[in-house]
C-alpha cells in the first residue's frame, strides 16, 4: 500500500536513473501497478527520456546501440520497444477517447512544420491540429498514446547524432545496424503487413479511438499558392489530389465503413513515417543525414511498395490505405533523392543512397510473384500492371539518372566499391523491358523535342497513361533532360569511353601483378618454394590481386548494357594509342601521392587519368596483420592467434624492436620472424569529412599465419607421417618444428 502512495513524479524520475536492465525490469513493473491516471502522467516523461527530449537527443540509446557493441543492452532494448513489448503495450492501455498528449509544433521538423501552418495537410491532421482561435494558428498537436510514441519515434531518426556522439558516428561511418534499425523494420512490417489477410497485432485494440468526427474541423487556408506545377492526374488515385481525396474519403465515412474503425494504426504510421522523413530538410544549410537515417528510410520504402502492391486483393477496409500509400510518397520523393544525391560525398557511403532510390523506382521486386522467384535466380519481367506507376513516376527515374550521371563520372572505377556502385545502377535500368517503358514513357511526353519522328500518341495501353504534364513532385524550374535525347547519349558514349578505359588500364595492372608474382616465385629455390607456400601470408599485391581481378567482367558487363539501351556504339580504343597520352603526363605525376600534405601539390592540376594511372600504382598502407579475415583462414583460430599476438607484442614490445635494429645474427634472425615497422595510413571521418590518419608501427610479432588451413593442413599431415613412421603422431609435429627452424637459421644466414 506504501506503493501507491509514493510521489509517482519522484518515482519515475528514480527508475529513469538507474543502470538499463534494471531501468526496464522496473519501468515493466510498474506499468503492471499504476492505475490509469498515474500511466497518464508518467507516459510524456517516460517518452521524452527514451528519445532524449531537451537532452541532447541521445536517449537510451536506440541510435547507438548495436548487437556488436553491447548485445545485453541490444537485446533488453529491442524486447522492451518490440511492438508486443513493455511501451507499447503501456500506449494502447492509454489508448481513450479523453486521454490526449499535447504535442507542441517545436518538437517537430521544419518542413513539418510549414506543412501544418501552410494549411496543406489532409485530414489526417484536421482531427490532430490544435488552432488558437484568436490568431487562426496550429499552436500544438493533440494525440492519443500510440501516436505520441509513434510520432516521437518517428522525429528521433532526424537527429543529427552522428555529429555529436562517438557512438553513433561508428554507426554512420561503419553501417552498423542498430536496435533502432531493427525496430523500424519491426514496426513498419507489423502496421503495414504486405499480406492481404495479416492482421496488424496486438487485434484487440479500441477501434473508436480515431473515429471519424460528424463534422471535420475546417482547414487553413494557404498563405499563398503552391509553387508546383497543376498537374492532370494519369489514374484517379485516392491520394492523388492530396487533401481533397482524403476529404472525399472522409465524407463517405458516414456511409460506408471508414478504414479507422479497423486501421487507424496503419494510417497513422503511413502519415507519420512519410510526412516526417520524406519531407527531411537536405538544403546546403543544413547537415547531411547520417547513413542509418537513409537506410531507415529505405526500408519504409520497400515496406510501403509491399502494402500497397496487395491492394487489389485486400478487400477489407485497409484496401482504402493501400490504394494511397504510393501516392503519399510520390510528391515527396522526388526533391528528397535529388537533394541527396546532390550533396552525399564521393565515396563507399554513397551506396547507401543509391540503393534507396533502386529500391523505390522497382515496385515489383516487392510482391508476391517476385519473391516466390528471387531466390532462384529467374529475372521476372515487370507486369504491365506497373506501367501506371512507370508513367507517374517518369522524373524520378530519369532526372535523377541524368542528375547522378555526371557524380558516376567522377568516380574511380579501378575501385571495386565503385564498380558495383556502377553494376547495380546499370543491372537496374537493362533489366526486362523496363528501357523500352521509359523510352515510350519519355516520348509521349517530349515527342519530337527530343529526336523523335513519330507522333507521340500512339494506340497502345501503356501510352495512354501518360500524361504530358507532371505532378508536385516536379518543380516549375527544373528544366526537363531527355534521358534518350542526343545531350544524354553524347554524354553516355563518353561515359562508356571512360569506363573502357578503366577496364584497360585494371586488365594492364592485373598482368603486371601476376607478371610480378610469376617472377618472384621464379627467383626462389625448391625449399623456399615450399615453405613460402606454406607458411607465408598473403602479401598486398596479392590481396590487391583477389580484388581486381573481379573488375573487368563486371565493367565489360556495364559497357555492353549501357550501349544497347542507349544504342551506342561499342568504343575502340588499345592501349597503344593511349600511351602516348600516359606517357606525356606519368613523368609529371609518378611521384605523387594522395598521402602528400606539402603546400606545393595542386592536386587540381591533375588530370583524371593522371589520377587513375597514380592510383594503380599505388602502394598499399594497411598494417597486413589486420587485413580482414580471408577464404582460406580459420576465422576463429585467426581471431585467438590475434589476440595472443597483441598480449605478446604489448609485454615485449620493447625487446623486438631492439632486436629488429640489431646488425647482428640475431637481428637477421628478427628479420625473419617479425613484420617490419611501417606507417599506416587510412582515412576515416571524426567530423563527418575524410581526414588523412596515420600511425607509425613498430616491429612486431604475428601468429597469424598459422591460423591458415594450408598450416592446419601440413600440421595434420605431418602427424599422419609421424604416426605411420615413427609410431606417434607428436613425432611428426617435432620434425616439422626442428625443420622450420632450421630453414628460418639458414634464411636468416644468407639474408
């Protein structure tokens, strides 16, 4: 009884705290004891300590924390935020038609924020906004439990924490999956099931809490008008007009059965999810998003593609929700992929980016029929029922294949990462007959303006769903690029030279590899042979090698893709004629680094080949005893050979320096046993920017090379021989140790 009469602000601010496996277990009791009134005033305190509200944003630690860094606080926070966890199941006992949770407009993100006060906004927020009716303003938003949880969710990926916290930096730089990836992910699959016949879980939730009001509150009216061009819609869709359809939606509530008495959840996640991160603010005075904010908006992408493409066989009443779920993105999207694309760095990260796009402008991966065949390998052509979705969406894939083109030319493609960058951009774009859908697509709006002979209209299904005019998501001032007009294909074919080129210059560097290795085991002698063979790690040439060697069928792939869709001509170019090109300017550049710092290097002067020619004849700065674990190596007997490795060098680090810069035997006999020092150098990005690191390496010892199944392999094999021979397989090993011994003491005599 004491319990109950304790201060429950006190109390709650007690548990908030304490240590997290004790924060949880004690917050899931509670909610278990409180009556209602007490949920009602702990829940926006609970909510803002989780997302960090007025401290900084880091919370919990949702963004922060990985199965990696700590798999206890993982797996606590993931179980406690699951959709069948502690705080959800605290929202929906809130869930009443008196218990509402003020909002107020701060908290939200700008372009948020002009959206409410422009009076543009759908019925959706017409039940939420909370106007003063002196000023005619929206001052707050008045929400029940589950959305103020959701919406607070929702706004804590737009927190920029990777410019603030080590933590969440290591996320973005190394693409770690977070809990709050996963929760995304678990949400989203939950409140928009693909399935027709899902049902979103926990079922029995109060169905009045959104109820459609008798008489909708008015909306504001915008300040000025839209600067979007008024765009005829190709197909009615339900969404397509913005907020007049879903005042149509809401008009016939009263007559037929409304989606909220049975998808109010759905609903709500659709709006908060696309509204709030589509709508991020990517403008040159803003920061980038961190790389899980793209990652995170591409699975609400996948997710939303999956729910609306089963709306022709849902014949409930979410069938209404899944009708508008593509359109709600299609305004949206447009300015959001163009503004990133424009601003993301040049680098492995922009992957990240790319793939959202790939995944918006293929709807059809995400159905029934394609995932039944993906894993067999079966390219499934695109169903006509996508042609709609083709023609409304023309822009996004054209623009911003013509916006990005000029990014992908700037790229290195002697870098493996870029080269798949490429693959998948190209293996996107030649796939089926999606080519031929753009190319009508893109001449029944443009006709002759760009090459064309024949009329624009034709008689055919597809082309009469395209309209010649576009919607919001297409600003008045953008100036339309054919994406198969003669400015583009001038620009592909010297793309495709570029590319062709490139993959000359990878083949000449993989024969020169191969060319130096064939030499240096040709300099060796039998036993030499044998031992290096065996013993020897895989030096960083051959390492470069294993890398490389994959580039040029995948560039070949691209140039022979790129010049059927665009009808260009295959180049013909050897590498005679450019060596005299080469020759002129690798005088100049030979002795540049992308490592040097002095004043005088200008490295605007550099030519692209230049710096292509330079790179292939880089020397690799990797500490080789950290090389990620390869193909033929033991990957737990690697990590333990490790990690004696590291105790060793830290006790007698001192001596084998010593020893290493000794002119005597024994300093020989350290050469043979001991990785030289070097200094390493790597970039990486405290602050968001590449920065050139270095770190000088002392001698030092490494037992890695015993944790190869070549080693594993003579070992075994050595204890066969000792045991046919000799009776005991210890007896092998011996000899196997008093041999290599002494071809390290003779090595180690004529060094």
């Amino acid at each position: 009884m004491a319990f109950y009469n304790e201060n429950i602000g006190n109390r709650i601010l007690e548990l908030l705290s304490f240590p997290l496996f004790d924060r949880c277990h004690e917050l899931n009791i509670l909610f278990e004891r409180c009556n209602l009134r007490e949920l009602q005033e702990l829940f926006p305190t609970i909510v803002k300590s989780v997302f960090g509200i007025g401290a900084g944003g880091l919370g919990w630690g949702l963004r922060t924390t990985t199965k990696e860094n700590s798999a206890p606080c993982f797996d606590i926070l993931y179980n406690f935020f699951a959709p069948m966890g502690p705080m959800l199941r605290l929202c929906y006992n809130l869930l009443n038609d008196q218990i509402k949770f003020e909002l107020s407009l701060e908290h939200l993100p700008h372009k948020m924020v002009e959206l409410i006060h422009s009076g543009q906004y759908s019925m959706f927020y017409a039940d939420l906004v909370n106007i003063d009716p002196f000023r005619r303003q929206v001052t707050s938003l008045s929400l029940n439990a589950f959305d103020y949880y959701m919406l607070h969710f929702v706004i804590h990926a737009t927190f920029p924490l990777h410019k603030m916290y080590p933590a969440a930096l290591q996320v973005h730089n190394e693409r770690m999956k977070t809990v709050y990836f996963f929760l995304t992910a678990e949400y989203l699959c939950n409140f928009l099931p693909s399935r027709p016949d899902a049902m979103v879980m926990p079922s029995n939730i109060c169905s009045s809490v959104k109820a459609p009001q008798p008489m909708p509150v008015q909306q504001l009216q915008p300040k000025r008008s839209p600067k979007y061009l008024k765009i005829p819609q190709t197909n009615q869709s339900l969404y397509g007009s913005g907020s007049n359809n879903m005042s149509q939606i809401n008009q016939r509530s009263g007559t037929e059965t409304s989606p909220r008495a049975h998808a109010w959840r759905t609903e709500s996640v659709l709006h908060f999810f696309i509204d709030t991160w589509l709508r991020y603010d990517v403008d040159e005075a803003r920061d980038l998003p961190s790389s899980e904010f793209i990652r995170v908006v591409r699975i609400l992408i996948k997710q939303t593609h999956s729910f609306a493409n089963s709306a022709n066989l849902d014949q409930t009443a979410m069938s209404t929700l899944r009708k508008i779920a593509q359109p709600m993105m299609k305004p949206r999207i447009y300015p959001f992929i163009k503004s990133i694309i424009g601003r993301w760095p040049l680098d492995s990260s922009m992957s990240v980016v790319l793939e959202l796009w790939l995944s918006y402008i293929q709807p059809w991966r995400y159905t029934f029929e394609w995932q039944n065949n993906s894993g067999a390998n079966i390219e499934v052509p695109i169903n006509s029922r996508f042609d709609s979705f083709i023609a409304d969406n023309l822009v996004i894939y054209t623009q911003i294949f013509v916006h990005i083109l000029p990014r992908f030319e700037r790229l290195d493609f002697t870098s493996l990462r870029n080269v798949i960058m490429l693959h998948r951009l190209v293996k996107v774009f030649s796939q089926s007959t999606l080519p031929q859908k753009l190319y009508n697509a893109e001449k029944a709006y443009a006709g002759n303006s760009i090459g064309f002979v024949d009329s624009p209209r034709k008689h055919s299904t597809f082309l009469r769903l395209v309209s010649v005019e576009w919607d919001g998501s297409f600003y008045h001032e953008d100036v339309y690029t054919p994406m198969f007009g003669t400015a583009i294909k001038c620009e592909i074919e010297q793309f495709i030279k570029t590319v062709h080129i490139s993959r000359m210059y990878v083949g000449q560097e993989i024969s020169a590899i191969r060319r130096e290795q064939m030499e240096r085991r040709k300099s060796l002698g039998f036993f030499r042979k044998l031992f290096s063979s065996v013993f020897s790690d895989m030096n960083p040439s051959e390492l470069k090698l294993q890398e490389i060697s994959k580039i040029p069928d995948i560039l070949d792939l691209a140039v022979r893709s790129l010049s059927q869709m665009f009808n260009v001509e295959l180049p013909n170019i050897s590498m005679e004629q450019l060596e005299p090109v080469v020759g002129q300017s690798f005088s100049k550049s030979l002795n540049f680094s992308i490592y040097d710092n002095s004043d005088y290097l200008d490295i605007s002067r550099l030519s692209p080949r230049q710096m292509m020619n330079n790179l292939a004849h880089m020397n690799s700065s990797i500490d080789p005893t950290t090389v990620p674990i390869q193909t033929h190596e033991c990957t737990v007997l690697v990590r333990l050979l490790h990690q004696v490795s590291c105790v060793l060098n830290d006790k007698f680090g001192d001596q084998f320096n010593k020893y290493w810069s000794r002119p005597d035997f024994l300093g020989k006999l350290s050469h043979q046993l001991l990785y030289p020092p070097m200094t390493a150098q790597w970039f990486e990005k405290p602050r968001g920017v590449s920065e050139l690191c270095e770190e000088d390496i002392p001698a030092r010892l490494c037992l890695r090379v015993l944790g190869s199944y070549r080693t594993l392999a003579l070992i075994a094999l050595t204890m066969l021989i000792g045991y046919i021979f000799w009776g005991s397989a210890s007896y092998g090993v011996v000899a196997l140790f008093f041999i290599s011994v002494i071809y390290i003491f003779i090595m180690a005599l004529i060094s």
